[in-house]
C-alpha cells in the first residue's frame, strides 16, 4: 500500500527504517509495534537481551520477515550504541527515525540519594539520549533527513518531591534534544520531545500510588491530579510519538509535547 501521508494512513511508514530504544517492554515495545504496522522495519534496542529477543519474536509474528532486529545494548556505554547503529544500517537500510524510550527511575529525597544513583540515572536518561542520537545524527546529517523523537516525562517541567534525579534527568534530555533540534535543522532533521504524565507501566507502578491517588492528586506532595480522568496507557504515547514522526508534522522541531492529561496545567 502506498504511504498516504498527511491521512494518518495505518501505512504511511512504508519503507522507513526506526530504531527504537527501551525497545523490550512498556511505551518502547508498543512505539515499535505501532511503527510496525503502519509500515516501518524497526531496531529494537534494549539492554535486556533475553526479554528483547522475546519481544523481538512476537513483534515478528505480525509483520514480513525482515523487519524486525532485535539489538541487545547498554545506551550507557558509546561504542555498543554505536555498534547497535552500524549494524542496524548495514542489515537493514538508513535510519529515518530514532525514538529515545529507555530510561529508569530512582525515588528518593536527594538527602538519601548517592552519588551512584545520581550517576546512573543521568547516565541511562540524559546520556543514553546524547550517545545514541550523536550515533544517528551523524548518520543522518549526511542524507539531510530524519526525525528523532525523545520520549521523557512530565517531571522534566515540574518539580516532583522524590524525584529530583529522574526530573533532572529527564529536563536534561529534553533541553538536548532542543539544543540538537537547533543545531540539525539546516540539514533538514527534526528533533521533538513527548513527554507522558502517569502512563501504564511497570515504570508506574514502581511509583506505588494507588490509582485513584493519581487520579485526584496528592496535596500534599503539591501534584495535582489528571484532569481528563484516566492515566495514559502506552498506546496514548506511542500514538503521539508517531504523529511527530509522520510527515503530519513535517514544521515541527523542537516541540515538547505533553501527554498528561492536562496533570501539569501545561505548567
């Protein structure tokens, strides 16, 4: 079927290439999935090699043989991520859009936080996003296209009590991929942030609020509630992601794209 862009058309990524990163669970395996069936082959990157090759396996169920690669890597560390990239191009095609997904979670007042968390969360959200889009802005600054696409969190805009290493972290990467969107847009690449509030995930979860405390807010840690009434579910943000990476948004660049609910009052 012929891509029919501006349509929404479930094709319109026929014969683009994606890298996805986080690619083995949560908002990752479904931005790949949905990318998948509107037509894209997809890397999958992710540093859980056995729960990516599961994935892998069932995403390639669903589509024609060879267009699935699972790419296990650690985006903490340059030359695997730029590893993962080579390999992607050269079995597969050039890259057309790379969306950052993996990051992780540390809780804790910044009294209790150590050094090592510190570190480690800012090394897999901040620095995953900076090593693994250097590794495909390069690649894509010489073909003059591309869109690459960072999937952060509302926390990036708000303080959250808690959470001041993944907000921070999260701020970092999204201010990046501004500063890269800036600096690629004469070779014509766009660079955009989605940034989820409260979604289904494992991630969620991990939090260990009940729902309903979502839901209405918690006051007493200064967060407000969801306005729309529900939380996200994965699909809500892979939908987003490939709205900005669809030729619907061929004029945006260095956008953040709040999917929230309205939980940040556009704050």
């Amino acid at each position: 079927m012929k891509t029919q862009h501006g349509t929404g058309s479930e094709m319109e990524f026929a014969g683009k290439i994606a890298l996805v990163t986080g690619a083995a669970q949560g908002i990752g395996a479904t931005v790949a999935s949905v990318l998948l069936q509107q037509g894209a082959a997809v890397g999958l990157l992710d540093h859980q090699a056995e729960a990516l090759q599961a994935q892998a396996k069932a995403l390639a169920i669903q589509v024609p043989a060879g267009r699935v690669l699972p790419l296990p890597a650690d985006i903490t560390q340059t030359a695997a991520v730029d590893a993962a990239a080579g390999r992607l191009e050269r079995e597969v095609g050039p890259i057309d859009i790379l969306v950052n997904v993996a990051g992780i979670l540390h809780v804790g007042a910044v009294q209790a936080t150590s050094d090592v968390d510190w570190d480690h969360v800012f090394a897999v959200n901040a620095g995953g996003v900076f090593r693994t889009s250097r590794a495909v802005a390069a690649r894509m600054v010489a073909r003059k296209r591309g869109v690459i696409i960072t999937v952060g969190s509302n926390a990036a805009a708000v303080p959250r009590i808690g959470m001041a290493a993944y907000a921070a972290s999260k701020a970092a990467a999204m201010h990046f991929t501004r500063c890269l969107g800036l600096e690629l847009a004469a070779s014509g690449i766009r660079c955009n942030n989605v940034s989820p509030g409260a979604t289904d995930t494992d991630m969620q979860r991990q939090l260990g609020s009940a729902p309903e405390a979502v839901l209405r807010g918690t006051p007493q840690q200064y967060r407000v509630g969801i306005p729309l009434g529900r939380i996200a579910t994965p699909q809500d943000i892979a939908q987003a992601v490939c709205f900005l990476a669809s030729e619907r948004a061929s004029h945006i660049t260095m956008h953040d794209l709040r999917v929230d609910g309205g939980a940040t009052l556009a704050a």
